[in-house]
C-alpha cells in the first residue's frame, strides 16, 4: 500500500462520512502517522462546531511525541505563511470511551462568539485546512507512512501502550 502513495489523495480515509472540506487535513495527518478520531469542515447552523477542526489520538508516550515532536513542528512552519494559524491543543478529554485525545482548531477563531462567524470566514479557514492537509503530507518525514494504519487489518494496540 504505501508504494501506492504519491499523491494526498492516495491516503484512504478511515470511513466515507468525513466532511469533504475536511479531508485533505484528515489525510494530511494520517500521512505523518497521526490517528484521527474526529472531524469536521466547520457548519454555520448554529449547532455544530463553526470552524474546522479534527479530534487526535493522544494515548501514550509514542502519541505524545509524535504530536508535538513531530506534528506541530510542521504545522509551526505552515504557520509561518499562513493568513491562519493552527495548534494542537493541551486539553485532554475522554472521547466515547474510546481514548485521550487533542484537537486540531485554527488558533483564536475557537473562542470567539460563534455568531460572528461568516461563510467568507468559514471559507478561508476550509481553505487553510486543505492547504494544511497538502503541506504535513509533503513535508511528512519519509517512511513515516509505515505508521497509518491500514483499514481491514487488525490493530496492533502493543505500540498505543507504554512500557512499564
């Protein structure tokens, strides 16, 4: 499989209801070995989450470090050029039972008064996710790919747990 990927597009995506304006950040991450537990492109009706955002895996040490060792260094150099700018956050919280994880959210357009927000607004961060997406996948550190998981295969958790 990993010979196959060329292109961002070549990453499959974990399932078929990730929001399309959301995708090429979704696979942007999981080309630099990250698990991504949610996502969204960001909806202005006024129940959802207004701006993009994607949910992190962030169990353990490898996790840990891969995030901020790895991860948010790239995201730190696309900020550099970017109108926006983007973080992984500190807080953790338990995700349907499933694991500890960290958001990924366009810095300060998390906390403002949700009704401030436009389509033009919503637009430009949409675009600055897919162009985000585009710049971790070509500045992925190469064989790092070895990490996606791959869908239909059994999931080896021992590398999701610390040693003791």
């Amino acid at each position: 499989m990993n010979e196959q990927i060329r292109e961002l597009n070549d990453i499959p995506l974990p399932h078929n209801q990730i929001d399309p304006k959301i995708q090429s950040l979704v696979r942007g991450l999981i080309s630099v070995g990250v698990v991504t537990l949610s996502s969204c492109e960001g909806h202005l009706d006024g129940v959802r989450i207004p701006f993009p955002n994607v949910g992190l895996q962030n169990d353990g040490v490898f996790y840990e470090n891969l995030l901020m060792g790895t991860v948010q260094p790239i995201i730190n150099r696309f900020n550099e050029t970017s109108r926006v700018r983007w973080e992984i956050g500190d807080e953790y919280a338990w995700f349907r039972g499933y694991a500890f994880y960290r958001d990924l959210n366009p810095v300060n357009d998390t906390h403002e008064d949700l009704k401030s927000f436009t389509q033009k607004k919503l637009r430009i961060l949409q675009n600055s996710a897919i162009a985000l997406g585009k710049f971790l996948f070509v500045n992925r550190t190469p064989g790092l790919e070895k990490n996606m998981l791959r869908l239909g295969e059994p999931v080896d958790i021992s590398r999701l747990i610390e040693p003791s």
